[in-house]
C-alpha cells in the first residue's frame, strides 16, 4: 500500500513542480546563449540583460517557495482536508502517509538540486565553448595543478556535505509537516495557517540559534588552530577540510533529531489528535 500512496502523491505534487523545473532550465537556457554570444563580443542589449537577470532570479526563489508550499499544501489537503476523509478511510497506518508523502518530497528535492546544475552546467559550457584554444589549455593545466591537493580527506569531507545536504531534504518537509498538524490541533484549528506559520518560524529560529553557536565554536576552533599553522596552500586546504568535516557532521546531528522529534510529534498528532476540516 506504501508504493500506491507514494504513486499517488508523486502523480499530485509533480503537477506543482513540473512547470517550474521547464521554466529554470528555459530560463537558464537562454542564458547560456546571451553568454556564448557576450564572450563572442556579440552586444546584448542591457534590458535582455535585465530581464533574464530578473527571470532567472525569479524562477530560483520560486522554487524554493513551491517546495515548502506544496509540502504544506499536499499534507495539510490529503491528512487533514478533503482528500483527508478518503485517506483515514484507506487500510493504511498513519506513518506509511507520513512516509509516503516525506518520500515524495524528498524526491523532488532531489530533482531540484539536479535541475539547478544542469541549468549551471549550461552556462559553464557556454563559457567553456567560448574560451581560446590558450585559454582551455590553462583550464586543463589549472586542473592539471589541482590533482595533488584532493586528498582522500577532501573527498571525504564532500562526502560529509553530501549527505548531510542529502538528510536536510529529509528533515525540511517534516518539520512543515509538524507545523501543519500543529496548526490543525483543535485548540487552534480556527487560526491553522497563523499557527502552522509561528510554529514554523520558532522551530526554525531555536534550530537556527543551535547551528549558530556550533558554527562559532568551530570557527574559533578553526582560528585558533590557524595561529601555529604555516598559510601555505596545504595547510589551507586541510584547515578548510576539517571545517568542512565538523560543520557537516553538527548538520547531520541536528538534522538527525529533528527527523526524529519532528516524525514523532506528526505521528502522535495525526494518529491521536486527528481534526479533519
């Protein structure tokens, strides 16, 4: 029953996503294009220019606001509004509906972040396209140079970042998901989206604060370390390792407990406390 409801919610949210996903890539598209022809000394016309510096910055804060709108929307309609009447009549436990829609979104968080460098991508290979013959071979000696300096603690750091990028998809939609259910408690069902909003906006600042201070301290750690070390390119690049590598394991942690705390209380919420509109 899990794979139907993730079908299922995959089928409703990717309407949402779809058009804006065409939209970056377009955008950025001809992006390239205004790039390959300014490196060719080909003039652009400044209001072009303006207008997709607009588009482009436009289309990226969409996304971002479609991803927590439709996490919010999605939960709040198929748990606790209308679709919420079919889906607590449905054979299927409450944590396979919190599973089935954190899956989903986790998904197209996934399909944003590849969508987003394939737009990047294109500019850089319009840049690439548009360098001298002198020009790619510094390119390739440049990277040439760098080889020695990735160690396999510089790829282990990345790593690190990946997956605590990877986690962070996780926790994002939960957290809305508990503001929702918070929201639609009926103690405050006839304020839900005020609410649902504060309780987003506090959990978000405690979180915050937390990362805050562990970011001082390793940047203080980090200063401190930098002192009797010699600024040479080596040295740089291990300092900027280790920072990479505490940084990315504090965001795994915290992202780690709030996957938990924020799963837990949207359990108990849904399974216990269930308010349909």
């Amino acid at each position: 029953m899990l794979g139907k409801l993730i079908k299922y919610e995959f089928k409703a949210t990717s309407r949402y996503f779809v058009p804006i996903f065409i939209a970056m890539i377009l955008v950025f598209f001809i992006n390239s294009l205004l790039v390959y022809a300014n490196l060719n000394y080909v003039e652009v016309n400044e209001v072009v220019v303006g207008i997709m510096i607009a588009l482009t910055l436009g289309v990226i804060i969409a996304l971002s606001i479609i991803e927590i709108y439709v996490s919010a929307k999605r939960f709040a309609q198929g748990v606790f509004g209308d679709e919420g009447y079919l889906t607590n009549t449905l054979p299927v436990k409450t944590h396979e509906i919190i599973i089935s829609k954190t899956v989903v979104m986790f998904l197209f968080g996934i399909f944003s972040l590849i969508v987003m460098v394939v737009s990047i991508g294109m500019v850089c290979v319009a840049m690439y396209s548009s360098l001298p013959p002198e020009g790619i071979k510094s390119f390739w000696d440049g990277l040439e140079q760098a080889y020695p300096f990735i160690t396999s603690d510089l790829i282990l750091a990345i790593v690190f970042f990946m997956i605590s990028l990877i986690i962070g998809m996780i926790s994002s939609p939960l957290l809305i998901f508990l503001c929702v259910s918070i929201g639609h408690l009926k103690a405050f069902v006839s304020h839900k989206y005020l609410v649902g909003i504060l309780s987003y906006v506090i959990i978000s600042i405690i979180a915050g604060i937390f990362s805050s201070s562990r970011f001082d301290q390793i940047i203080l750690g980090m200063n401190s370390t930098a002192e009797y070390v010699n600024p040479t390119i080596e040295n740089n690049i291990q300092t900027m390792t280790t920072f990479l590598n505490k940084l990315s394991v504090e965001s795994i942690l915290q992202s780690v407990i709030l996957i938990v705390v924020c799963y837990a209380a949207t359990q108990f919420i849904v399974s216990r406390k269930l308010n349909l509109e």
